[in-house]
C-alpha cells in the first residue's frame, strides 16, 4: 500500500521503467515538517492519498531512497493523526510535537548536532513529487548541500536567485529575493560538513521567529499586496490561469506598483485562498533555514525538478487533481528528457541529443554504467584516428562516421549518468579528460593522413591544438574567477529583509528620488554594450546563433567529420582555425568588457 | 547592506587552492623572476604576459623560421622574463582570468617555433610534445575540479613549469638534438602525466566538495 508501489502501477503502463536507483545517500535523517495548514484548518500533509496520506506517501519514498531515518515535526494538534497516518509505516519514524516554528528550529538545530554519519534533509511534509525528483538531491553525491529546485510558477513556494549552480538569495515568508531565477521547492540538504553551520543558523533564527524585527513584518505585508495583486490580475486574464495564483511576484520588483492593492477586490475564492496563503506563510520553517545558510555564505547547490511532477495539495480536491495528473505522466519519458544537459549547444540539442537519449535508456536497461560508455566512447574516437591516418578517402568518410558516433556515446554517456543517477567524480573526471583526448586524437589522425597524401599539415594541427587549449582555459579561468567573486560577496546579516542586489536596488532609487532633478548617471561603455548584446537575445534564434559561433564542442565535431569527409585534412585544420579563431575573438571580448563594466 | 554587522562567515570545506595560479603552472625560475621583480614592475600580469607574446608573434613575422639561433634566445629569454614576473606581480582580481589562456598561447607557440626553427620535420615532434602537455593542463583544471587538488610535487618538478621547458627545448635546439629531443620529452612527460594520474584516482581520498558548476563549457553565454 505504499506510494513506491503506486508509482510502479503508473510506470508498468509506460513503454519501460525508469531504471532502479544505485546506491544510497549519504542522509541520515529526513526532517519532514507537517506543519503547514490545509485550506480546511487541518494539517495539509494529512490529505489523503490513494488509501494511505500525503505524509504517508513521502515516508515511504524516503525510504525507499535508503534514508535510515524520517523525523516528522507536527503541531500539537495534529499529531495523534499524524501518529494514526504511520501506523503501518514499516519505515523508522519518530513524530515530534512542536508548538511554533521557533520549537521546530530548536529540533533541527539538536538534530544537527545529534550524532550520526551523513547530512540531515528538512522538508516539507506535504509535498507530492516523483521519487525520482527527491532521488536527484538526496542520491546525488554532486550535491553536498543542496535545494530541489525549480519554475517558479507554482503553488505555495519562496522564490530564489542562483549564478553558476549556486544559490545566491533566497527568499522566505519575511526575505524578498531581487531578480528570481527559480523556485526553493521545500527540500533543503545540508552535507555533514554544514551541519554545524545550520545547528548555529537554526539557533540564531529562534528568537527572530518568536519576535520578527519589523522590516520581516514589513517584508510580510508587503508580500500580501503582491499575491493580492497577482491574484487580481489573474482572475483579470484568462491565459494567465496557469500561473497558479499565491506564488507570482511580479518578475521585476523595481517596476512601480501600477495598482494599491488595498484598494482591489478580489473574488470570495481568490480572498480565502489569500487569507490561508497569508496565515500559512510565517510557518515556514524550511524557507527560513535556507535564507539563514545562504546569508551564513554556505555553498548552496541546486538539483532540478526539470519536468518531474512536483506540487504542494491544499486541499482533498488538490490532492485528488494530483493523483491523477502524477498518473498521466510517463515517469520513465519524463526522467529521460530530464536527462539531456540543458545547456548543449545548437548540433548536439537537435541532431544528437534526440536520439541518444533512447541510447543512454537502453544502455541503462542493459546496465551498462556511464564509465564503460565514456571508455567505448574513447575507443571508438581511436578507431575514427586510425581510420583519418590511412589518408584515402574511404578512410576519411569511416573516420568522419566513427567520430560522430564517438560524439554520440559521448553524450549517452552523461545522459545515462544523469538518467539513473549514477554520479562519480571519476567519471566526471574521465568524460572530460576523454573528450580532449577523442579531439586531439583526431587531429593527430587527420595529420598523419594528410601527410600519407603527400600535403603534411602538422603546423596547422599544432596551431589548432594551441588555440583549442587556449580557448578552454579562458573558459575554466573565467569561470573559476567567477566563482570566487559568488564566494567571497558578502550576504546581508538575516535580520535584512532585501538582499543585497535588493538593498542596491533601492539605494538606487533613493538617489534618483533624492535629486529629482539630475538625469539618472549614465552607466560606463562596457555595460551599455553588454545590455545591448543581450536585448537582441529576444530576436528568435539569435540565442542559437550565439551559441554557435562560440563552435562548442557539437559544432567542433561536426565539422571536423563533415570537412574531412567531403574534403581534406588541410580543409579541416583551416576550418577549425578560422572558426575557433572568430569564437576566440567574440567570447573574448565579451569576458573584457564583464572584467571592465 | 548598510551599517549593520556582516554576517558571520565559516569555512565549510578545507580551503580549495586559488586555481589561477595552479593553471599558469609556472616553474621554479619564474616564480623566482616573479618574486624579485614582480613588486617592482607593477604592471598588470596579462599586460605582462601581452609584451611577452608580442615579442615572440615579431620575430616569427619578421624572421620567421631562418631567425639566427642568437636573436631566437633573446625572444625566449624575453618571454621567460615577462611571464615570469607576471606570477609576482600584484594582482588585479578582474583581469587575472586572462593569464593562463595567454600563458598557453605562449607556451605552445614558442615551443611551435624552436621547433621550426629545426625544419617542417620537426612539426610532428611538436604536436607529440604540445599532446602531452595539453594533458597536464587540462588535468590541473579537471582535478581541481572534480576533486580539488593539484597533481604530486614530483610530476609537476618533473614537467619543470613552462619557464623551464622553453629553456631545455631551446638548448635541445641549440644542441641539434631535435626533433628526437621532443619526441622524448613527449614520451616521458606523457608517461609521467598519465601514470600520475591514473595512481592519483587509486589513492584517491574521499573528500566531499560541492559542486563547483556543471557546463563543461563557459559559453560566454
């Protein structure tokens, strides 16, 4: 009767299943907070699910990940229910009475300091998502300390801002986040190195939860406008009804406020439905911890829902839509495109990327592991050198196909990875270090097959090794750079409601209203530029266009295969000259005008 | 921001080192360079790292491959100095992700030339030479990366930093001793490099680091 067996029912129907989960997690305990009210007054992790609870459902995924441990805080008055809800639970759970949101820090913080290998997870307990959703971050060992996150269009969730795969501000029912990029969808792990650093934050946010300072009541006010507002204007527009009222800020919270939302009347639904999201909000103990170890300056990771069910039930009626929505989903199509790197370049997003991703399911139902098909990869990238190196033509066209089907296993082999969760440091390693060696190999080839016809190129393959290894340590640099700056900016103390883009924001405003006078300064060169740069990204295309003139590593392949084939080595080195050349120039430039704006 | 205290702030993992540094992968003598003359010429290191090259791209245009062995060391002499202060100069924290991309540019291409300067039999043996080298530096970045550390002290005494291997690739030129000097230097070094490598991920220690960022490739978005 558990919701693991409910989701195999659902995925039996589907053409194949997703594949079983390897390995367990390095969590000791899941801290599940059914804390948060439904729209009846009761406690909304309670509502019901297939012939158990929503609560119930969330245990036994836990379990099923190979969490030893579930902690569910409740409040007092629900917690014979909730003690009824898990009486046939076979998982180890302990349920935890606790009056106020200070009390359930008081109990995350002695859990963070209890004893016990692995990290702690707090998460809502009323959550319905896919296992696979809660296994890409609590199974993923990429992730040390981590959100699931994702769209920010949905019901019940603070909003977050993250750069480079880090969370940079994040937002609670008393903390506004400037510029959201996503969504904190209630589940939150702290790695073992950051226990004591959440046992600390946990304990700091006690007497500010039991008393909030007046710019969190402030904070708290000035988000009941925005959902007021936000409602309104959704009952206004029709094809705005998917944005799920009671999450939406407007994007840009420097725009002027064109309506009081103290004057707008909203529908008897549309106020209840306010009311409850007002009074359930301050209950949100998981918020809270996240914007305390974000302010704290801990390295927050992110693990993607991407196309996974996920949402938080109101009511019976909800839950009930979420039962049969999760029912329709094909888990195993949805995890598999969840699979493809969202970030690829223009060649491997629409001719590579739709097929290998049924060669990285059927490798999975095969168990293959990503490294045996990063090894296949490399072999297969010899075997196109040595094809380049005879110099005939029936050798430059085998050889131009063997390294587009290296380049496809290529990117089976992170699909697979990502497909069925199996992540190693080894392999992230290897796939890099293989990348380069199918690359350089291939020159390598098409130069000793050059010189079998007599017309030696080795200068040229030199000057493409030179600029291709040129071209990626400005990119590791770059970004490593980058890095360093997230890290060491420093975070507004917790007691602030803005953060600090916020706070800059509105000092900004300030002086333009201090001198009304005096037109707005007029930003430097380099920033001008770079805003126009990014203003024509609208233009369709020109995002693609972008990307591949940067001639990433799809581009890269492609037109090494396609110039040996149809011409000749000399033809490949200059096109990869001439290409990496122009992509050298435009990416550098572009990184000097960020150093100087 | 404001007047109010800044938060507190814990190391939460053992401190990741620097990676410019590691990536320049500078050898004995231009750290050396770098700290006798870095303070006093103050110039900022990519500035540096520019005069060097352009020194180098010169004599290449101008001279070409029949530059006298003579004016070929001054260029190779020029370029051990102005890179090698660059790694003690003081820093400039929004530009110094230019040095190592300048650095390997410069690397490769004064390799390229010696190299050149034997003959166009001796390209082959540069692209052995350049292959194996390529596997240090993208191994320094990955490793970092994927593990945060660097390679052992004794391979990267070995490799001798880039200061170093321009100098003995220009006595090897010097010598008359290319191109089969860098055929064997490739051998060595390559051996070296991945044997290190390889032995560095069976000893490997489980440390957990987070994620730094996932794209393999910074696009310039």
């Amino acid at each position: 009767m558990s919701g693991l067996s409910d989701t195999r029912t659902v995925a039996s129907a589907a053409p194949a299943s997703p594949p079983a989960l390897r390995g367990g997690t390095s969590v000791r305990a899941v801290v599940l907070l059914a804390t948060a009210p439904a729209a009846d007054g009761g406690s909304a992790a309670l509502l019901p699910w297939e012939n158990e609870t929503i609560l119930g459902r969330l245990v036994d995924q836990i379990a099923a990940l190979g969490v030893p441990r579930a902690v569910v805080i409740t409040r007092p008055a629900w917690e014979s229910d909730v003690r009824a809800a898990l009486e046939q639970s076979r998982a180890a759970v302990a349920i935890e009475a606790s009056a106020s949101v200070p009390d359930d820090l008081h109990i995350v913080a002695q859990l963070a300091g209890g004893e016990g290998d692995g990290g702690l997870v707090v998460m809502y307990g009323d959550v319905v998502t896919h296992t696979q959703a809660l296994a890409g971050l609590l199974a993923d060992p990429r992730v040390a300390t981590g959100i699931l996150a994702g769209g920010k269009r949905k019901q019940m969730v603070f909003r977050i801002a993250a750069r480079r795969g880090r969370v940079t501000s994040a937002a609670s029912p008393y903390h506004a986040v400037h510029r959201p990029t996503s969504a904190f969808l209630g589940a939150l792990k702290v790695a073992p190195t950051d226990l004591e650093a959440l046992g600390r934050v946990a304990e700091r946010l006690r007497p500010l939860a039991a008393n909030p300072p007046a710019a969190w009541e402030e904070e708290l006010q000035r988000k009941e406008g925005m959902w007021r507002l936000s409602l309104y204007r959704a009952a206004l527009d029709e094809e705005e009804l998917t944005a799920e009222p009671g999450a939406a800020e407007p994007p840009a919270e420097e725009e002027p406020v064109p309506l009081d939302p103290a004057t707008v009347e909203l529908s008897g639904e549309d106020e209840a439905h306010l009311r409850h999201r007002v009074a359930a909000a301050p209950d949100d103990t998981a918020a809270l911890l996240l914007v305390g170890l974000v302010r704290e300056g801990a390295h927050i990771g992110m693990s993607y829902v991407r196309r996974l069910y996920w949402t938080r039930p109101l009511s019976s009626d909800d839950a009930a839509l979420a039962e049969q929505e999760i029912a329709e989903i094909d888990e195993d199509r949805v995890l598999l495109d969840s699979a493809v790197k969202g970030a690829d370049g223009f060649f491997t997003t629409f001719f590579v990327s739709p097929y290998s991703r049924f060669i990285a399911r059927w490798a999975a139902h095969r168990g293959f592991t990503p490294n045996q098909v990063t090894t296949v990869s490399v072999f297969i990238g010899l075997l196109a050198a040595i094809a380049f190196a005879t110099g005939e033509r029936w050798g430059l066209i085998t050889g131009a196909v063997l390294l587009q089907a290296a380049f496809t296993t290529d990117c089976v082999d992170g699909q697979l990875a990502r497909y069925t969760r199996q992540f190693s440091k080894l392999g992230a390693w290897l796939d890099s270090v293989f990348d380069r060696t199918k690359e350089y190999l291939a020159f390598a080839g098409l130069a000793i097959g050059a010189s079998q016809m007599d017309d030696p190129v080795w200068l040229l393959a030199c000057a493409a090794i030179t600029l291709q290894t040129a071209r990626h340590m400005s990119d590791f640099s770059f970004g490593g750079t980058q890095q360093q700056v997230l890290a060491a900016s420093v975070q507004p103390p917790i007691e602030q409601a803005r953060d600090s883009a916020g706070a800059a924001a509105e000092a900004r405003r300030n002086t333009v209203v201090d001198e009304p006078d005096q037109p707005p300064p007029r930003k430097p060169l380099p920033a001008r530029v770079l805003s126009a740069w990014h203003v024509i990204d609208r233009v369709p295309g020109v995002r693609w266009v972008k990307k591949m003139i940067a001639f990433p590593i799809g581009e890269r392949f492609a037109a090494i295969s396609l110039t040996a084939a149809l011409w000749t080595p000399r033809t490949t080195f200059i096109v990869l000259l001439a290409w990496g050349g122009l992509a050298a120039v435009y990416t550098q430039t572009g990184r000097v005008l960020r150093s100087l704006r | 921001m404001s007047a109010q205290a800044p938060a507190l702030r814990v190391a939460v993992v053992p401190a990741r080192p620097d990676p410019i540094p590691v990536y320049r992968d500078d050898g004995p003598l231009a750290l050396a360079l770098g700290r006798a003359l870095g303070p006093v010429v103050k110039l900022p290191a990519p500035l540096l790292i520019v005069l060097g090259l352009l020194a180098l791209v010169a004599a290449i245009v101008i001279g070409g491959p029949d530059t006298s062995l003579g004016v070929a060391g001054a260029v190779i002499a020029w370029v051990v100095l102005t890179l090698g202060i660059a790694s003690g100069t003081p820093p400039r924290p929004r530009i110094r992700w230019a040095e190592p991309p300048l650095m390997r540019a410069t690397e490769y291409t004064a390799l390229i030339w010696i190299a050149a300067l034997e003959g166009p039999d001796a390209y082959p043996a540069a692209f052995a030479l350049l292959a194996a080298l390529t596997f240090r530096h993208y191994d320094l970045v990955y490793r970092l990366r994927h593990r945060g550390v660097v390679p052992a002290r004794w391979v990267s005494r070995l490799s001798g930093g880039w200061d170093l291997r321009l100098i003995v690739a220009f006595v090897l030129l010097a010598a008359g001793a290319l191109p089969a000097g860098y055929f064997v230097a490739a051998g060595v070094l390559g051996v070296a490099f991945v044997g290190e490598a390889v032995y560095g991920w069976l000893a490997v220690g489980r440390v957990q680091r987070p994620l730094e960022y996932e794209d393999e490739e910074d696009e310039g978005q």
